[in-house]
C-alpha cells in the first residue's frame, strides 16, 4: 500500500477510502505513539478531538474517539471548531495529542485525520511514519494490547473550547476594529461560529456569508476556494474588506474595498512590515514556500524584508519557523502563521490581524498590499497522472527546460505533485500573462503526455 499521510494528514473519500475502521485504526495506533509518554509519566493521556461540520464527520469522529478512548486515553470532545482551535486547545490544555476530523478545502464527500502532538504542533514525517507502521503490523493480525475496566478511557464533551479560543483571538489583537465593516465568508465551515463572534467581540461590523452548514455544502461554491460571492458581497455592503476561510479555517483569503482579492502572499506582506513596525518580526524575516510570486519577493527585498523560502506545505514553513526562530510565515493559499500566538495556519487570527493593521494605519486595504506588485502566475492542476514520476522522467524534465529557456531571467517554473490529490500543479510566472499561459498550457501538455 501507498503512504496514507499526506502533507496535511490522512485524506480520501469518506466512507471509500476513509472508512470508520482506518479512522480507529489510525487512532489506536497514534495514541500508542504520540500518548506513551504521558502513560510512562504516571497521568492518563488525554486526546481533544474536533472536527468540520461534514455529515461524515459524525461517525468518523465516533470511531476516533473509540478507538482513543479504547486505547486508554481520556478524550475531550470539542464538536465543531477550526483546525487551529483544536491545535489551541492541545496545547493549553496540556493534552497528549489532538485529533482533528477535516478534509480542508476539500469538496464535502472527502473527509481527513489529523493529529496534532503534545504543545498543539503537526507531527513530524517520523511521527506519522511510526503511526502509520504500528497501524499496519496491528491491521494485518498482531493483536492491540488492550486495558479493561478502569483501564478504558472517558470520553466528555468540552464545551468551554468555543469561550476559551475566541477569547484567546481577541487577547492577542494588537488594536481593535472599531469602525470597519467586514463581510466573512465561513465556508458553511468550522468557523462559522467563531469567526463572526471573534470579529464582533474585537468591535466590527461583521456581515457573514456561507454560514449556514448543513453537513453537506462545506466549500460549496463559497470560502477561500470560490471568492465571487465575497467580492460581490464587499462591493454590495459597502464594506472596507472581505475576509474569506476553507471549511476548517486554517486559511485565509481576503477582497479589498473593490472587490479585488488579496491573497497569501499580499497578507504575508502586509503582516511582515506591521509586526515589524511594531518589533514582533523576529530577525526580520518572513518565511514563505516556493510558490510564492516573484513580486512578494522582489517588495521583501525593497522593505529591508528577509525571505526564506521552503518546499511547498506549511509544515515545511513551520518546521523553518521552528528551527530559526522566526515569527511570520505562510503559503501564497492562504496559510498564515503567526507562531507567537498559533502553531500552526489559522484564517481567523489571519484575518484579524489584516483588519487590525487597516484599523490601526486608517489606511485601506487596497492601498496596504500596494507594497507589493503581482507578477502573473498562471497554476494548471493536471488530473489522472502519476504524480510520483515528476522528479524522474527524462521527458518531463526535457520539457521544463525548454520552458524555462523560453522564460529567460524573467519567469520562472514548477512542477509539483499534490501531497493531497492525484494530480500535478503546474506554475509558471511570467512578465507577460500571455506568455505565462501558453507556458503553462505547454508544459500541461507535457505532463499528461509524459505521466499519463
């Protein structure tokens, strides 16, 4: 079999590729890993476990917390929360680990496990390796050792997660909102609680979209993957920004007064020169990935900005973050973060502190991520391919020279496999769009032909 971790935990199709047997699986082995600690100290482990409003994130949520609590781990069950409030509440709470139920930005029929070590941190390639193994051995017939009677877990519902996180959102605000009007747009995902009483609390005029989940239309046609409501909601209210999540809220897009959108990059930007006015920008430095426009790069060096950048996932920009000290980093989709208050991408404190910066500077947002010049990127998904041949085949490789010589000094290419799909993203950057795009749809070409 395949790795089942991806670069951002375990995803497939509910019910097909994820099924209640590998979510207790999973969950029995990653209590082995990641609470044998806590047992050797004397304590009972304990796991929070959340999840996205997905219908089959009920009865995946169910098999996790059996499989935890079978374990002989005590679970706190914090029902439906973004991704970095369960992170949050890991690590405050002082649990063992952390299980989050979500599939992202996905589309609802998939569903994902996450987990979350002690501290509320991602786990590292190792951890999940050894999960992942332990999980294999027992599955194929080498028996769990199990407790019994007052061995076994116990499972209660925390309810004090919601309180405990928006509070934590609003304490670390350098500034309130008072005066902006806000349109959010949730995703008819985890945060479409707490994101507009975050925003509410912190003093603005918070009109919300996509807030309304059923269990069935998370992302749909709404969020961080699909801005067109936003921008027409922003232009309709009058409002000074838009600020949109993915169904688990670990991402955060934004619309200025206009409509036009403000992605990662622009927000990394934005945040860079405001936390470092304020002398919270560790070694002046921001991290970002690989993908990032040639502009963001090109406005951090004219700011004075360091810029470090990394393979594409924001494990790999927290990992940087973690290892170097530095305060600010994030991915072009959105993924900020802010690691002297997240450990890992949260859209609403993303979010908060983009509208803190228009509130405190009475600048709008337009004119904030003026900072910056976009380049024109151009980003073909490529599907049905065999996305592990990308660094092999000769052909491909042939092929993104020929781009790249056509580019010259003034572009750039990549191609990269999706750690969550079966497909392979094609990027290329141009000064011309046109050039871009027939770049892109070149080498598009070429990836089908050579990996199909």
């Amino acid at each position: 079999m395949g790795r089942l971790f991806g670069t951002d935990g375990v995803r497939g199709v509910a019910n097909a590729d994820l099924t209640a047997e590998l979510a207790l699986g999973l969950s029995v082995a990653a209590a082995h890993v990641l609470a044998e600690a806590g047992t050797f100290e004397g304590h009972r482990p304990t796991a929070v476990v959340g999840r996205d409003p997905r219908a089959s994130g009920e009865f995946l949520e169910a098999a996790v917390v059996a499989g935890l609590a079978s374990a002989g781990v005590d679970v706190l069950r914090v029902g439906v929360l973004p991704t970095p409030a369960v992170a949050y509440l890991t690590g405050v709470l002082g649990a063992d680990l952390g299980v989050m139920l979500s599939a992202s930005h996905n589309a609802m029929p998939d569903n994902g496990v996450k987990f979350f070590a002690r501290g509320g941190h991602k786990l590292a390639d190792e951890l999940e390796d050894r999960i992942e193994s332990l999980y294999e051995e027992h599955r194929t017939g080498a028996p769990w050792e199990r407790p019994t009677g007052a061995g076994v877990g116990r499972v209660r519902v925390y309810d004090e997660g919601f309180d405990r996180y928006v509070a934590h959102l609003i304490g670390v605000l350098p500034n309130r909102l008072d005066g902006l009007k806000i349109v959010l747009d949730e995703a008819h995902g985890a945060a479409a609680r707490v994101s507009p009483e975050a925003f509410a609390r912190a003093g603005a005029e918070v009109v919300t979209i996509g807030a309304e989940p059923d269990g069935l239309n998370i992302n749909d046609g709404c969020g961080s993957t699909h801005l067109e409501l936003l921008r027409a909601a922003v232009v309709e209210h009058g409002a000074d920004l838009g600020i949109a999540h993915d169904g688990d809220a670990d991402r955060c897009l934004a619309v200025d007064h206009t409509g036009d959108e403000v992605d990662g990059d622009q927000i990394l930007a934005v945040l860079a020169l405001a936390m470092r006015e304020r002398g919270a920008l560790c070694k002046e430095t921001v991290v970002a990935t690989v993908m990032s426009n040639l502009g963001f790069k090109l406005a951090m060096e004219s700011e004075g900005v360091a810029l470090v950048q990394t393979a594409v996932g924001d494990r790999y920009v927290l990992e940087s973050m973690k290892e170097n000290g530095y305060a600010l980093g994030g991915e072009q989709s959105g993924h900020v973060i802010i690691l002297d208050h997240a450990t890992t991408g949260d859209g609403t404190l993303t979010g908060l502190m983009l509208a803190a910066r228009v509130a405190q500077t009475g600048r709008s947002l337009k004119e904030l991520v003026g900072v910056m010049r976009r380049l024109p990127q151009v980003l073909i998904n490529v599907p049905d391919v065999d996305r592990s041949r990308v660094a092999t085949s000769a052909e491909l490789a042939n092929a993104v020279g020929e781009a790249e010589r056509q580019l010259g000094a003034t572009g750039r290419v990549l191609l990269r496999p999706s750690g969550t799909e079966p497909l392979v993203r094609v990027m290329v950057e141009a000064a011309d769009i046109e050039q871009a795009r027939a770049v892109a749809e070149q080498l598009a070409d070429a990836v089908k032909s050579s990996l199909g």
